[in-house]
C-alpha cells in the first residue's frame, strides 16, 4: 500500500504534486481528531480487542476500494474519502499496538522489544514493496490493492490468535468521562518534562522528516531518477533492508544509558542523509542514490523505537494508552508536512524541497539538544 497509494494518486491526476501531498494529508489527519480518544480506548478497554475491530474495519474498507478500482468506478473524490475513512480506522490501532508491549516484556527489554516490532515492519516492507513493484509493473495497481486485501484478512487471524495479558485498567465510566480522561492525559503528557520533550521532538520529525516516504520517494522515482513504478517498489524495499538492519542492531544493543542523546543524534544523521540523497540525484546515479536510502532506512529505524519506549517508560501503565494517543497528535503535524511537500515540491522542485525538509530535521535536533536538557539526561 506505500507503493501502490502514491503511484495511484499520480496516475489519476495526471503526476501532480499538490493531490499526492493532500492525499497523504488526508491519510494522517485522522490521528488528529481520534489519537486522544484512541488512546483512551487502549486504557479503557482489552488492548487486543481494539486492534483486532480496527483490522476487521479496515479489512471491509480495503476489500470495497479494490470493488471500485476493478470496476473502474473509483475517482479521485472518493480517493480522498476512503483514504480519511482507512487512517480514522488505523488511529484506534497505533496507541493500543504500541502500549501492549511493555505488558508482555520486562522494563529492561522494551527498547528491544520496540525495536523488534520495528524489524518486523521493515521485513514486510522489504517483501511487500518488492513485491508491490513487480505487481504494478508486470500486473496493475488493482492486483496490487487486492493483494493488500489478502493480507489485512491475515493481520485480523493474526490478531485473533494473539495471546497478551489484559492490562490494569479502570471500568469503563460512559460516553460522559471521556472528555475528562482527554484532560487528564493532556494535562500529564505536557506535565511530564520528559514526555513534553519527546512528542516535540516527534512534531519536528513528523513534519521534515515523514514526507519522504510519503511524497517525495515516489516523485524522486518518476519524475528525477525516471526509475518508474517497479523502481519505486525497489526503492522502498532497498529502504526496508537498512530499516531491517538498524533495528535488528537496535536490538540486539538495547542501550538503556543515554538514550536521549541517542534519539536526538540518530534525528540529526537522517536530516543530514535526507539532504544527501537529494544531493546525489542530481549527479542522476541511481546506485548511490539506493546506497543512501539504506541509510536513511537504518536511520528511521534507530530513531523510531527509541523515540517509542522513552514515552511508554515514562508513563505509568494505566495512561501508556493515552499517553501514546497524545503522541498521535504528530500526525496532524505529519499532515501539514505532506502537504507542504507537495505544494513546495510543486513549485520549487522535488530536489530543493528534499534538501529543505532535510535541513528541518538536523535543526530540530541540534535546538532540542542544545535547548531542551531534559531529553538529553534520558537515560
């Protein structure tokens, strides 16, 4: 779906910039207006019941937007709609997925364990986008979203089967305390200096750092490297290998002193390789600019469950849900960064505006080390 969705988006407008930025605009705003309530629902109810209604969800969404694709009923309105629809489903499931795995391992293991997750996600990115290339290149985009059908019907078995235990949790108090509860977690998350710290650090990276993958790789791919679908399928996979081998390192170190330091430094090397890659498409090698992208996938991959297990540690095990609903206020930032890299990459060029989001994340690090001391004695 990361390398059908851009490449759908292009070939219904015509290659424009501006719908691609919107579009995964759309895709994230969701977490916006649900995060905060998702995560009271990870806190309130079975964590594992949560996940498995939002597959179930997005699996009958996925299966009557492959109905229109096929029939060649779908437009770009609808695009939108179902695109809105699938990333209001997903914002139930992150704060839920990601605030069930210090239930299932010991304190001292939740950055491994964060980092596992992350390398399975990158294992599938690998197989997936390689896959989604040959797909759209020797069959099409519909074969592709059918193919993201089957394995969403997978993840709801999966999540069926899943055996964790059930979290410390109050009773659920009605329809009325939730916006108390949506007080309460504001209130302790910008409390905690630590958690403050972070979800700012997120907001930079949401921001400068997100749009890559999102707008700018498939751009890069057909319009500046001309490598085209199939190219853009290799490019996110080659990105899953060096994800897989950050995180797998990330495991199998599991630094528990200094980890602050480490997130923000980990920031600072992807802006500077995002800025990099840029850098070497203008020499038009497409080699150097794969060796890159294994970088900068390493990179994500060391800065994102670190970034994941500082919040869960920091919150006690009853808000970890909301806590996590609040870091989902990022992907309001995720959006707006979207779609500024689709109206800039409009109309300064997808090189120029790469090299600026890059610089965005290198300076959103430096400041925070320099001026935010809280994160950096995050041991």
């Amino acid at each position: 779906e990361m390398v059908a969705l851009p490449l759908l988006v292009l070939d219904l407008t015509g290659g424009s910039a501006v719908h691609l930025g919107l579009i995964m605009a759309t895709r994230t705003a969701p977490a916006v207006v649900f995060g905060l309530v998702a995560g009271i629902f990870a806190d309130n109810f079975d964590r594992r019941l949560v996940m498995l209604v939002t597959k179930i969800v997005v699996l009958i969404l996925s299966a009557l937007f492959v109905a229109l694709l096929i029939t060649d009923l779908l437009v770009l309105w609808q695009l939108y709609i179902f695109t809105f629809l699938r990333g209001a489903s997903m914002a139930f499931d992150q704060p839920a997925r990601r605030a069930i795995i210090p239930s299932i391992v010991p304190n001292n293991l939740v950055t491994n364990a964060v980092a596992l997750t992350m390398g399975s996600v990158q294992i599938m990115r690998i197989a997936g986008a390689a896959g989604a290339g040959l797909i759209i290149g020797f069959g099409s985009l519909s074969a592709a979203f059918g193919t993201v059908v089957f394995l969403y019907a997978g993840a709801v078995i999966f999540t069926w089967f899943l055996d964790v235990p059930d979290h410390q949790r109050q009773a659920y108090r009605g329809i009325r305390h939730i916006l108390t509860d949506f007080n309460e977690s504001i209130r302790f998350a910008w409390g905690n200096a630590t958690i403050r710290g972070v979800i700012i650090i997120g907001i930079g990276y949401a921001i400068f750092g997100m749009a890559f993958m999102q707008v700018f790789a498939p751009l890069f791919a057909k319009q500046v490297l001309g490598i085209g679908e199939t190219g853009f399928g290799f490019m996110v996979s080659v990105m899953g290998i060096g994800g897989l081998i950050g995180a797998l390192g990330l495991a199998a170190v599991s630094p528990t002193r200094n980890r602050g330091t480490l997130m923000l430094g980990f920031l600072a090397a992807f802006g500077a390789l995002l800025v990099l890659f840029s850098g070497v498409t203008y020499l038009n090698s497409v080699v150097l600019a794969f060796i890159v992208v294994i970088f900068l996938g390493a990179g994500q991959s060391l800065f994102f469950p670190l970034m994941n297990a500082i919040l869960v540690e920091s919150a006690p095990e009853a808000m970890r849900g909301r806590v996590m609903g609040v870091l989902s206020l990022d992907r309001a930032m995720t959006a707006l960064g979207g779609a500024l890299a689709g109206i800039a990459a409009g109309a300064l060029g997808v090189q120029l505006t790469q090299i600026i989001f890059g610089v965005g994340c290198l300076i959103t690090a430096i400041l925070m080390y320099t001026l935010y001391p809280a994160l950096r004695r995050v041991q």
